[in-house]
C-alpha cells in the first residue's frame, strides 16, 4: 500500500533575528525530521527580515531572501506564515501583524506588548480572514500555558489564573532571598550577569508581568483583552529587611499576577486583574520557583489546581513555543485566538480590590522617637485594621530609623488603604510604607 503523499510545505517568513529569531533557524534544522513527521509536511523558511544585514547570527542566512522592509513579505504569493519576533506594541510589528492578517496569511508572534495592546482587534481581523494568529511564546516563554488553557483546560470554567510571570523579577526576588543583598545590588548584579535589561523598567515595575496577564485573563475567562485595567505594582521597593521579615514569618516575596472573577447580582462578572509583590506561604508551590523561572496556576472548576511551570525566557523555549505554533498551523489548526470567537468575548467590567478580604504585610519606616509606634496603631484602630503580630527593628545608630513590620488579620483590603491614607502625611515617617497582601490557598 503506497504511503499518501505529503502535504506541500508550509513557507515561513521571518521577522526578526535576534537570540528568538536565530534559535527558531536552529530548531528547524535540528529537527526537521521529527517536524515534518509531526506536522505532516516539511516547514521552510522562504524570506527573512531584520536591521542589520551584515550581523553575524551564527547561522546560514545565504539561503533565505532578505528584505530591508519586513513589511513586504506579508505581500509575498509564496508565503504561508509570517512570525514577528521585532517586539513593541506598535510600530513596524503592528504594521507587519496587521498586513500579514489581512493578507490572508497566519501569523505567528512572541510579542506580548503587542497583543495585550491590540490583541482584541488582531484577533478579530485573522477570524475574518479565516487564519491563524497564534502567540503562545508571547506568555512564559516555553512554558506551553496558552495552548493548556485554550485547549486542555477547554472544557472548565477557569476561577483564577495567577504565578509569577517575569523572570527577571524572580530572580531578583529569590536571589535576595538566598544571599540577604539588598535590591539595587542585585539588580546590579543580575544585569551584569544578563538576568536583567540594562533598563530594566519594564521587568521591575510589572509591566511584562503584566501584558502576560492580560493575555491569560482574555483566554481564561473569555473577557475582551483589557491591559489597561491590570493593578500594577513592581519590586523596587522592597527591602533586605522585608526579606527577611517574612523568613521569620514563614513567607518568600514573589512578584504575582493575578486574575479572578467577581459575580455579581445580576449574573454579570467583573474582572480583577493585578501585579503585586506578595508574601507566598513556603508550603505553597509558588514559593519554591526560584531563578528566571516562570510558573503559572490555573484553577479550574472540574480540573482543581492546575500547575505550568519552566523556563519563561531564552533561545531555546522561546524557539520551541514558536515553531509549536508553527506546527499547528501546518496541520491546518486555526481556532479562535483566545479560545472563543471575538464576536463572544465579553467586556468586563473592573472588579474593585477593596471590598475584598485578606491578610496583608505592612512596613513602615520611621524616625526613631517616642509616641511613633502609638501613631501607627492608632492609623491602624481608626481604619479597622487589626494586627496580627509586630516588629520592630532599630537602627544601631542613636536616633535613626526603625523598622516596624506588621502582619494585619483578614480583613476589608479597603482598610489597609485607608490606614496609609492616614499616615500618608504623617512627618513620623522617613520613606513611604509598603503593603504587600499574603497569598492563601
């Protein structure tokens, strides 16, 4: 019996070649055997674009055609798919995905800024065309989260997403955590060492964290991407100390995105969306990710506890989440981007923190003199903030700062913002305080 023949091959145009672009060549030679069983037909990259010609990327680039202008290979006849790896939420990659899609052609993307800005409307333009638009390197790297909630968690109603979504704030975080270093050595460190950006803004205030956020929201509760509402708050603030306050009290601090529904009356839903550093219980799984490690909790209604958790940036899992995409499309698998149709996904409205109820950190930093520690719990009685436990840490120097950690019992969020809200005039204080909420469950 003679084997039916192969599908003809899927021709790829790329977009970018940096260390992503670069390890997506390799991975297709490496592999091409195992890809062409798996896809069912042979994966060629036809055309290529980037802004130096002459960089050497330690791969044959002589047998691609170049353009100086990525956005003319979205015209191309010959081109099945084009995989933007340029970054940036507008721009020449906007340009391109919008051109690509309209076209009639699949586009395949680890540009999280991009689709937390304008994923909605992409989405909508490749339903329309009857094409792919995938971004599952665009979310944790190689972690393939994106594909197990948009296929392998499909059939639940998704109750919260959280994890921690940015490695370089993990890093950070956990390294501070091993050695007692206090933030800005570490960060210093962890440039030095190509953990982190040599601006890394976009790490340490939460804003990657929080595009990946947006992203996984839209998918995992079917609400329209809504990047603009995610709560964000980064690591700069804290301390050495805070570290090690919350050893004692059995917590590591991680940066953790978070996303849950809020039903209301009327059957409608609000959705909460924020990026806070928390204290997370040691026995909880999320305290033992370390590193530039990305990990990912998804809770499902039948599922329970669901857990994704690898390397969220680098070469490699980047490359292996493209080309993952990549071999859906050459098995003619297109689906709907954030795994309902656009027409179906549903504005939500913004859920308020407030209201909700839960147990909170707080430090305060403040001058060493009789009656400051009486002017704290008084702010804390007269919000009704309950403590929990204190301490309180002095400087070895006469008359210098004290630290004083407090741990609130479960309560209205609002509580704790109004007792800042108190003090936030208060001259007893020498820096401004830090909330940061526990984790549970």
């Amino acid at each position: 019996m003679l084997a039916a023949p192969m599908a003809e091959p899927l021709r790829i145009a790329l977009a970018g070649l940096g260390t992503v672009g670069a390890g997506v060549i390799r991975l297709l030679d490496t592999n091409a055997a195992l890809l062409r069983a798996r896809a069912g037909r042979e994966m060629q990259i036809v055309a290529v674009s980037a802004r130096d010609r002459g960089k050497d990327r330690g791969v044959d680039l002589t047998r691609f055609d170049w353009h100086d202008d990525m956005t003319e290979m979205a015209a191309r006849d010959d081109i099945d798919v084009v995989v933007e790896l340029v970054g940036g939420a507008d721009g020449p990659a906007l340009t391109l995905a919008r051109g690509t899609l309209g076209a009639g052609k699949a586009l395949v993307t680890a540009n999280k800024a991009m689709v937390a800005h304008h994923g909605q409307a992409l989405s909508e333009l490749a339903e329309s065309g009857g094409v792919a638009l995938k971004f599952e390197a665009a979310v944790a790297g190689g972690i393939p989260v994106v594909k197990a909630l948009r296929e392998g968690a499909a059939a639940n109603a998704i109750e919260r997403i959280y994890g921690i979504l940015n490695g370089t704030s993990n890093y950070i975080l956990s390294t501070m955590e091993a050695s007692g270093a206090d933030f800005g050595e570490t960060l210093v460190d962890a440039q030095k060492l190509g953990f982190a950006e040599a601006d890394p803004a976009f790490d340490i205030e939460g804003t990657d964290a929080a595009h990946k956020l947006a992203i996984l929201a839209a998918i995992g509760f079917g609400a329209k991407v809504d990047f603009a509402g995610v709560e964000c708050e980064g690591i700069a603030s804290i301390r050495a100390e805070d570290i090690a306050r919350a050893d004692t009290l059995g917590y590591v601090v991680r940066l953790i995105g978070m996303a849950d529904l809020e039903r209301t009356g009327d059957d409608s839903c609000a959705l909460l969306q924020r990026v806070k550093p928390c204290l997370v219980p040691k026995g909880h799984p999320l305290a033992h990710v370390t590193g530039a490690t990305n990990a990912v909790v998804a809770e499902g209604n039948f599922s329970g506890r669901l857990l994704f958790q690898g390397a969220g940036a680098g070469a490699g899992p980047t490359a292996s989440a493209v080309v993952a995409d990549l071999i859906d499309i050459a098995r003619g698998e297109i689906g709907a981007p954030f795994s309902i149709p656009s027409a179906e996904m549903i504005p939500m409205a913004r859920a308020e923190a407030g209201h909700r109820t839960g147990r909170s950190y707080l430090r305060f930093t403040v001058a060493d003199r009789p009656g400051v520690l009486a002017e704290l719990t008084a702010a804390m009685r007269d919000a009704g903030v309950s403590i929990e436990s204190l301490i309180q840490q002095g400087r070895q120097e006469e008359g210098g700062e004290v630290l004083v950690a407090m741990v609130a019992h479960e309560g209205p969020q609002r509580n704790v913002a109004r007792a800042l809200d108190l003090l936030r005039d208060s001259d007893s204080l020498t820096a401004p305080p830090l909330s940061m909420q526990i984790l549970e469950g």
